[in-house]
C-alpha cells in the first residue's frame, strides 16, 4: 500500500471519529470547501450545510465505524471504497445501519481534504 493510501485510510478514519466526537474544528479541515456529500437516502450536503446539521442538532452522529477499507492512490487524489456501521439521529429519529461508502480525498496546499462521499445502505 502507497504512503498517499495510509495517509488517507488514518485521515477518513479520523473524519469519522471527528463526525462522531462532533469536533466541528476537525472536520473543517479535513472538507474541502467544494464537498459533495451523498447520504445513503439520497440527501445531498455541502461542506457548510453538513457542518450546519450538526451544530444546530438536526444530525448528531454518535458512532461512525469503518472497516474493511480500500484505497486507490491517483497521485492528487486517493479513492476509498469500504463499508461503514452509523448511528445518527436525524432529525430527533435514532438510527443505525450499515453502508457501503466510495470517498474521495484531493491533495491541496501539501495536504488532503475530503471532496466527495457516496453511501448506500447494505441489506
């Protein structure tokens, strides 16, 4: 495995621990500003409305677990593609499930941001 993949296996690991820990700071880091991100119920997010739900409290992640995570390094870009167990609340709803997630990380200014999250629920 390249360094480039490492790196971004530990960075998505700690997106998700940040997203859990609701570390706003973290999280606006590791997004870019261009962030397209897909929920498995087909919302789409930006970086700021992402953001938004979670400080306002209408999405509040408490665990956000990968495993079984791939990496394809591109150079500028590393794709992952694995499997994620969530637990939100969503709009006062409690849930958990499982996805299968593809995330894309771009390398800007020396490091690398997070631009791009498709998940789709597991059966």
């Amino acid at each position: 495995m390249t360094q480039n993949a490492q790196t971004v296996i530990a960075l998505d690991k700690a997106r998700m621990q940040a997203m859990a820990d609701k570390d706003i700071a973290k999280l606006e880091t590791l997004l870019g500003d261009d962030l397209i991100y897909t929920h498995s119920s087909a919302r789409l997010d930006t970086k700021a409305s992402l953001i938004g739900a979670m400080k306002s409290g209408a999405t509040v992640y408490s665990a956000v677990t990968p495993s079984d995570v791939q990496a394809q390094d591109l150079g500028d870009a590393v794709v992952l593609t694995g499997i994620a167990d969530i637990k939100v609340t969503s709009n006062g709803a409690a849930l958990a499930f499982r996805v299968r997630f593809t995330d894309v990380y771009a390398k800007r200014g020396g490091g690398w941001q997070m631009v791009a999250w498709q998940s789709t629920k597991t059966p």
